[in-house]
C-alpha cells in the first residue's frame, strides 16, 4: 500500500493521494516536502539547501534519516517525528482515528490546494519569532497568527522553540499558524506542496544556519549606523535644508534625513515636483558636504495620470487582477501597484529611480507600502508574474527589495540600504533595513516594540528598526509625550538603525497649497529645551557607540546573529532568560532595559551568572535581580565587566 524509495541522501515515499520527499538541507537540519499531486518538483522560493551529510536506516515500520544531531522518522502510515540527540521535539498529530490522518489538502482550483499540517503541543515549550507586529507578546506559545503582510506587521514564516530548534515554513502562502495549547498547526489557502525545515541546535547555531539557507545580511555601511532624521513630511527643498543645516550648526552629527511621500509629481512618476524642489543635485550636493545622506520615499502604487502608467499596463508590469479593475489600493484615488515579481518590472522601476532620483545624488531608498498595501485584502484577486496573490503574497517584498539592490549595485552602490516597511525570508541579503509601520504613539506600543523588535531579530532579519515617538497620535507640546519621545529615543539609541520619524498632530493651518501637508516639527530640538539636551546627548552617546555597532554588524553579516537580540540567545541555558521580553542584549557585550512605561522612576532587571557593570554609575553587580532607579535623562544599560565598550558611555 505504501511505497519507499531511497536515493542517495533523499527520501520518497508514496501513499494515497501524498508523494513525500525528505532531504538533508544544512548540518543539523532536514527539509520536509509532502505533494497532493504526488509528483515532486523543485521550487525552493527563498530557501537555499545547503550541502550535508546524511545517514537513512530502512526500517520495517519506518524510515529515518539522520542529518548530525537531528533525526527524522518516517513511519509506514505517513506520521513524522523529529527527535534531537534522541530527544522527541517535534511529532505530528493524527487528525483522525487509528493514529490517522497526518497532513490535510483539499483541492482548491487548479492544480493549487488548501493546505495544513499539524504536530502535538509540548508542555513547556516557548516559541519565538513570526516577524513583527503590536501584539504584546513575548513568549508565543497559546498564541495564533494570520500569514499575511499588513501596514505594522510583517510575517516572517520562522520560530524558535525553547526546546532547542528552528522551524521554518517554506511557504509564501497566505495563511495561519496556531502555536496553541492543543497542538502546533500551519495551514495555508492555496498551495502546491508542504514545505518545511526543521533546524536543531541553540540559538546561535539556528540562527546561523538560517542565514546560511535565506542569505546573509552585508556588513551595514558606516553612513548608516548614525542618526537618522525623517518627519511626515518636508514639503519644500528649503525645508529639509534648514534642518540639516541647524543640525550641523549645533553640532549634532546627521547620517541621513528623509523626504517622506508627495514629494512627486503623481504616484507613480518617481520624481520630485519641481515646484517644490527645484534644483536636486544643489540639494544633495549641500547635503554631502555636510556629511548627510538623502533618502527618498518610494511607494509602489501608479494611476492613470502618471507618465509611466500605460506603458506599464501595457507591458502587463503591474499586478493584475482577477475580478475587476486593477486598482488595488485607494489613496488620493484609485491605484495600481507595481508587480515586483516580474523581473521586467524591475528593470523598468528602477531606470525610472536612476534618472530621477540616483543621477540627481540621491542616496538611497525608502520602500513605503512595501506588503504592498492592499484593500480589501483579497489575495486570491491579485495576479501576479510569480503566481496568484494567495499563493506567493508574502515574497512580493523579497523582490521589492531585490529592484533596489540589484539596480543600486549596477550604479555602484557598494552597499545599498533600502529602508522598507515589509520583508521575507531572504530580504536581509539584499540589504533591506526593515522598520515596524505606522505604529501609535503611546507608552503601550513602545512595550511593544521592544517586543516586536526581538521577535524580527530571530527571522533572520538583523537590520530593524521603529519610528522613534511612534509614527501617528502625538501632540508635541503634550507632557506625555515629551516624555515618550525620550523613553523611546533611548530605546533608538539601542535598536540596529536610530531613526526618528512620526506624523505629529498639526497645531494650526497647513503653510502651502500642497496635496499632503505637513504636521508639526519633528526635530529633536521640536519638544521643549530641556529634552533637547536629553536627546542631543543620546545622539552624542549613539556616536560614540558607532565602533561597537559596527563591530556587532560585522559579526551579524559573518554569523547570522541579530545585533539586537533576547536574553535566551546568549543565556540559553538559563529558563530566566526565556520569559524576558523588556530588556535584551545590543551585541554581545551590552545589557539593555529599556523603560516603557510613563512616569517610571526605577526598573527591574535580571543579570545572568557573572559581572556586570551599570553604566550610569560604573557599580558592579552579579548575576540576579536588581532594581535599578532611574531619571528620565538617564538609560539601564549594563555592560560585561571587562568589555571595551564601557568607555563610551
């Protein structure tokens, strides 16, 4: 009835309406394929195996193949168990009776399929990871997530459990993931195949083979790991010159500054309106000489009245659609989007960035809108070169981020940095600098953030960053605010990218006729006298951590290890370590306890075994709990006893 064929380091196994496929994909990981249409194929999507060897016993009830310490069995009636070192971690769960039924697939049109599989809950165990989004939780266990990009939340198919592995869903489906009490599900709405690795080891060995399997990040350019200025949004050239020039005036050291959206002539041109900006290389040269990078905002969305939109629709270069017209999306009127998928339309976005932005000494790119933003959210209405919508929406900002890096590298850019609001396994490798979306303003999302940014650090995605303050809600003359974009501005200091941003409510009329106007100021000397000092010296303290950083992005681009990272990642052998949601490591020296909650005077931090010292006092202290008291001009920040970077603050 059933059927197992052994290759050279492959399994296969057939029964009724399921064609199995088991590989080797990385030392101490195996990849797990399962085809309802019982032929095998090779489609990796993001995924790159990796070479290593294998040992498969055939068994009379069952096949293993064990790939260093991981092992899977495979037994006759299709159920698979993962163990590591003899230890279970991973064990399908039988939908049926008579221990029955593993893997689920109902034909959905075509030769696509809703798909599931499930696997047994695990007393104890924690997960970690999915990417980002406001939800408030550290550990995910008993948690249920949808699989889809949206504005503030990015789906990184990938967890680490406590239990010692990494499993990575090899899917870009839209879809769900339940991380219950009951049991462990991903399912999927439309699909060809299962597909998905399991990697065992610590934290440090999983997050080293992700990278070898999706890409490693490159080492980030000096130019980017300093301060970065951006408000919602300069309106004239003038405008952003004044800032950048009050910044060198008051000596306070500015990476990069931002022209956020409507600087263009109409979605889709990709070119600043010459009413506003009349004379960009004067611009940009200004900028270099004060040792400023600029970077521009990109949105995928075009409509009927850009210059490039009917050879676009012409060429089939936007998405596509099933059911109706093309727009997708609705924003100061209807708009298509782009459909980066297709290597054409690559091609094509990008001539248009060069001449437009690159050739005029813009350096650099922000991919707003990058899920891309859709509504409604009917992926299974989106046609797009790779496929439909509901099969393949979540690699849509992988190639997003692939238009920027491969046209930045043609026109010399040694590094390229793409500041972008979505990703996808493998994204990283193309330099893309993830940030969290429009997130509110309030001390609740800070404590989520906080949590965001640790979850994303596991994905496999090392450069992320947030708006600093929260992107929309703020009064800046309010004193909780003013209080906020100082507790948040610490917690910038100590994220892989420091970059403030934000919409503030305007007080007043708009200044100009624009189509988007400005809110107010959203500059560090913007909230009062006596946070200017605080955060001109927060500035002073991220400059002088600059070495350390980049030292920490070096190691990030070698290893795979996120700079910004949990307690556990270091410390896996301390359960501590696995409930710690509001405190992290920065590198491998730094202990960092961000305060998030307003009117906070003290925090409470737990030290792993050993010697550290608290840098606003230089005291040591020992592993343990220790409440700390703290101002607001001041961070909780400890570093190992012993480590250079102890001099720079």
């Amino acid at each position: 009835m059933y059927n197992t064929v052994i290759h050279d380091k492959e399994i296969l196994f057939s029964r009724p309406g399921e064609l199995v496929r088991i590989t080797p994909c990385h030392e101490n990981a195996i990849r797990f394929e399962a085809f309802p249409d019982c032929v095998a194929f090779t489609q990796d999507f993001t995924l790159m195996p990796q070479p290593a060897a294998a040992q498969i016993e055939d068994g009379e009830h069952s096949v293993c193949m064990t790939v260093g310490d991981l092992r899977i069995t495979l037994e006759r009636n299709g159920k698979v168990t993962f163990f590591c070192k003899d230890r279970c971690i991973l064990e399908e769960k039988p939908e049926l009776t008579f221990n029955d039924g593993f893997r689920n697939y109902q034909l959905g049109g075509g030769n696509l399929w809703r798909a599931r599989v499930t696997f047994e809950a695990n007393d104890g165990e924690r997960f970690y990871g999915l990417g980002h989004e406001n939800n408030g939780c550290f550990d995910l266990k008993g948690c249920s997530f949808d699989l889809r990009h949206v504005n503030a939340k990015c789906t990184m198919p990938f967890v680490f459990s406590s239990l010692g592995y990494g499993f990575l869903w090899n899917n870009p489906a839209v879809g769900h993931v339940e991380l219950s009490n009951n049991r462990t599900r991903w399912s999927v709405e439309s699909t060809r195949k299962i597909d998905y690795v399991v990697i065992a080891g610590q934290p440090k060995q999983v997050s080293s083979a992700l990278a070898d399997l999706t890409g490693h990040a490159p080492v980030m350019p000096h130019w980017a790991t300093g301060f970065w200025q951006s408000r919602l949004r300069y309106e004239t050239q003038e405008e952003l010159l004044a800032v950048a020039r009050r910044y060198r005036d008051e000596g306070i050291p500015l990476s990069a500054i931002i022209c956020d959206y409507f600087h263009w002539t109409e979605q889709g041109d990709w070119k600043f309106d010459p009413k506003f900006w009349p004379d960009v290389k004067a611009m940009t040269k200004e900028l270099h000489d004060m040792g400023t990078k600029l970077i521009v905002s990109v949105w995928p969305t075009i409509n009927e009245h850009s210059e490039n939109y009917w050879t676009m629709r012409d060429r089939n270069l936007l998405i596509r659609t099933a059911r109706g017209m093309d727009r997708v999306f609705n924003f100061y009127g209807p708009q298509a989007e782009i459909d980066a998928t297709n290597p054409q339309t690559r091609e094509f976005v990008f001539s248009k960035l060069k001449e437009n932005y690159l050739d005029n000494g813009v350096d650099g790119l922000w991919f707003d809108e990058a899920e891309p933003e859709v509504h409604p959210e009917q992926f299974d209405n989106l046609l797009l070169h790779i496929g439909r919508g509901n099969e393949v929406a979540l690699i849509y900002p992988y190639y997003y981020a692939k238009l920027a890096w491969d046209g930045l590298r043609k026109n010399g850019v040694e590094v390229p940095v793409t500041l972008t609001r979505c990703a996808y396994p493998g994204s990283q490798k193309y330099g893309a600098l993830v940030w969290s979306g429009d997130v509110p303003s309030t001390f609740e999302c800070l404590e989520d953030q906080v949590k965001a940014g640790l979850q994303m650090s596991l994905c496999g995605i090392p450069w992320w960053n947030t708006d600093i303050g929260g992107f929309y809600g703020a009064d800046i003359e309010s004193e909780a605010f003013r209080e906020l974009i100082v507790r948040w501005f610490q917690f910038g200091v100590f994220s892989p990218v420091m970059r403030l941003h934000g919409s503030r409510i305007r007080h007043g009329k708009p200044k100009r006729d624009v189509k988007e106007p400005t809110g107010d100021p959203n500059e560090i000397w913007s909230f009062g006298e006596r946070n200017f000092a605080v955060l001109k010296d927060l500035v002073l303290l991220r400059e002088r951590l600059r070495p350390y950083i980049e030292q920490q992005m070096q190691i990030a681009s070698e290893t795979g290890w996120p700079v910004m990272r949990p307690m556990f990642f270091d410390f896996p052998e301390d359960e501590t370590c696995y409930t710690l949601g509001e405190q992290y490591m920065f590198g491998s020296d730094i202990l960092f306890a961000p305060v998030v909650r307003r009117g906070q005077t003290e925090k409470t931090v737990y030290l792993p075994e050993g010697n550290w010292v608290l840098t606003k006092t230089k005291e040591r202290y020992t592993g343990g709990i220790h409440t700390i008291p703290v101002r607001l001009d001041e961070v909780v920040a400890f570093v190992k006893d012993g480590a250079d970077v102890l001099a720079a603050f």
